[in-house]
C-alpha cells in the first residue's frame, strides 16, 4: 500500500468503532455521522478486500482480519498521539527517562522537580523509581541516579551528593536508647549490604550485637517500619529531613558513617542530547551549590 495514499479518515473510523463494536457510538466520539463512519470503514473493507466487522442486529464483532488489524492501527494512533504531545509552542519537547532509587527520589528529588520543568520546559522529564538495582540498557534509560561508590562496570558515574548513614527510630524507642550500646535491645533492621551495621558500631566505639532484624530492599520501606515502631533504621538522615524536623522520626546519636553515595550514571556508550546534558547541569547545580 502507498504510504502517501492512507486511508488515515477511514483508519481512524475503523479503530473507534474496533473499541466501541458500535458505529454510532464511534461517530459521537468522531464528531461525525454514523453514515460517515459505516462509509469510512466499508471504503477500508474494499481497499483490503476483506470485511472486518460482521454486522449484527445489536451491533458489531471483529472478523479474524479485524482483530489483526485493531493492535497495528491503535499502536500507530497512540505513536502519533504522543509525539503530537511532545510539540508546544511549536517546538519540539525532548524526551528524557531517568531511573532514581527510591530513597532519593522520594527524600530529595521530587520537592526540587518544578524548579527543572521551570527552567527546563522543553524537557519531557520521566522518572522510574527503583531499589537500586537497575539495568541502563534494558529500562530505555538515559541516566540513572543510584546509591554507591561509583564504581559499575561499563557505567560513567558523575557523583551528586554524599548520604552518610545513622540510626532513625520512633520517638518511643528513641526514650530507651541511653547509648549506642542500648541498640543491642532493640530490633536493628536491615539492608542488603550487610556490612552496615558493624560499620556503625565500629564508629561508635560499641560491640556490634547479633543481627537478626528483617531485611529491606529500600529504605523507604525500612524506615517507615522504624517509624511505626518495628525496629531501628540504618538510613541517611538527610532523605528524612521532613520526618525528623515533624518529631516522627529522631536520630538518637550523632554519629554517621559513609559508605557511599548517589551518583547521577549512564552508559559509556550512551552520547549526551541537549536533554542529558541540560539535567545534568541542574542536577550538579543544585545539589553541589
């Protein structure tokens, strides 16, 4: 088929009435006549040379051909859509997707997102959150901001900010703990990097207790089981600034330990666009002032 010679009116005629199985309810949608529709797709039906619908007395069913054709036509609509939408003021909006854990996301980057799409407004900024385990190439990523030591294989790693880590717990379990080596009482939850916790202890010059606290993928969901009592956190205070100054959260001891940090990561392979390089820039800006 010609591509200069869709039938773009009859297409769309096909596809309302696909999801509706019904032409009136498809011209409503269309803004146009039933018989305009009916005429549309019986034109679609003979270019093919195949019907599509079988006409019934309460409406309609896809044939087989139909069927077929309902995801192609859809998809397509659905592509142009979206890129129609990418257009303001007549310029183009540059699409960019970023992969952030969790904790950051939630902690600090979220309340700082309209100072970017201000300054940013041709940036079509998409964020997908995860536990820190992400794969650049897999995901369609463009950057993924993650919680580390910069150091992943075939990744550039620019580093953001450091996240040192200490205990957080509820302010009842916060009256009890009189030292560090009162933790030995309580419930101390857990990361996957296991070696957290006797870190901690080390800094704080206390025997680091038998760990048998649950395990956690994700702070957020750590700390909100510190926070409702289950145990003590070993989490960066700075990414629960707002639950510490509300009294939800307290940081029982001053002592904070570094094991990593966030870095703002992308593959090596991966060349920078306008869009990158613009939220890089901010990104660096704002978190290294």
């Amino acid at each position: 088929m010609d591509r200069a010679q869709l039938p773009l009116n009859a297409l769309r005629a096909f596809e309302a009435a696909a999801r509706h199985l019904n032409f009136t309810r498809a011209a409503i949608e269309l803004h146009v006549s039933q018989g305009a529709v009916s005429h549309q797709v019986a034109a679609l039906e003979e270019r093919l040379g195949t019907p599509l619908f079988r006409r019934l007395p309460r409406g309609l069913a896809l044939t087989d051909e139909g069927h077929a054709l309902v995801p192609a036509v859809a998809d397509a609509f659905d592509r142009i859509g979206a890129t129609l939408d990418l257009y303001a003021d007549g310029r183009l909006r540059e699409v960019l997707n970023v992969g952030v854990v969790g904790t950051f996301a939630a902690g600090w980057l979220l309340r700082r997102l309209d100072a970017f799409n201000r300054d940013h407004p041709r940036v079509d900024l998409r964020l997908m959150t995860n536990n820190n385990r992400v794969d650049l190439a897999g995901e369609g990523l463009d950057f993924a901001i993650r919680f580390g030591n910069g150091a992943w294989h075939g990744v550039h790693a620019d580093p953001i900010l450091q996240a040192p880590l200490s205990p957080l717990c509820s302010p009842a379990i916060a009256e009890r703990l009189t030292d560090p080596a009162a933790l030995a009482r309580e419930t101390l939850l857990r990361s996957y990097r296991a070696d957290e916790w006797p870190l901690w202890f080390e800094a704080a010059g206390a025997p680091c207790p038998s760990l048998r606290g649950p395990v956690f993928d994700t702070s957020l969901a750590m700390v909100a089981a510190a926070q409702a009592g289950h145990g003590v956190a070993l989490a960066p205070p700075a990414m629960f600034a707002d639950d510490l100054i509300g009294g939800r959260l307290i940081q029982p001891f001053p002592t904070e330990i570094v094991t990593g940090g966030y870095w703002l990561t992308r593959l090596m392979s991966r060349r920078d666009t306008p869009a990158m390089a613009a939220f890089r820039g901010w990104l660096k800006a704002v978190a290294q002032p």
